[in-house]
C-alpha cells in the first residue's frame, strides 16, 4: 500500500512506474499470504496499478517531448551553411 502510494506521487515526474510495479508484486504476494488484510492489499493494487500507468504515459510524453526537440534541432542545423 506505501508503495503504491508513493508510486502515485512519483509518477507525476516519471518515476513512479517502478513503485507501481513492486506495489502491484508486493499486492498479488499478500492476497496470497494474508487473505483476512483484503483492504490493505486492495489498496496497494490500486494504487499500484495506477501509478504504473499514469508513470508510464509521463514517460511516453517524456520521451516525445525530448525527440520533437532533438527533430527541430536536426531540422534548424540541416539549413545552416557556416561562414560569416
């Protein structure tokens, strides 16, 4: 459940995808072992879920964000013919 939590404040600078994935391991570990903790590992899932996706799609925006940067500078340079 911290974990996913965590992985929810996280995820909103791209980080977050991993907390999420070891709150979603650690949820599925504790539905198996502490069956009677149901909110608990719920909570976790959830959250872990969540936070894996939205960290996800922050790192695709990332991601592309940096490439359209790159393509403009490789776009602007390819017209510039040196000299003074």
């Amino acid at each position: 459940m911290v974990t996913g939590i965590s992985g929810i404040m996280l995820s909103f600078v791209a980080f977050g995808f991993l907390p999420g994935v070891a709150a979603v391991v650690m949820g599925h570990m504790a539905q198996k072992k502490q069956p009677l903790a149901r909110p608990f590992w719920l909570t976790g899932l959830i959250t872990g879920y969540v936070s894996a996706a939205i960290g996800l799609i922050t790192g695709i925006f990332i991601i592309g964000f940096f490439a359209l940067i790159f393509a403009g500078f490789s776009e602007v340079g390819a017209d510039y013919r040196g000299g003074f």
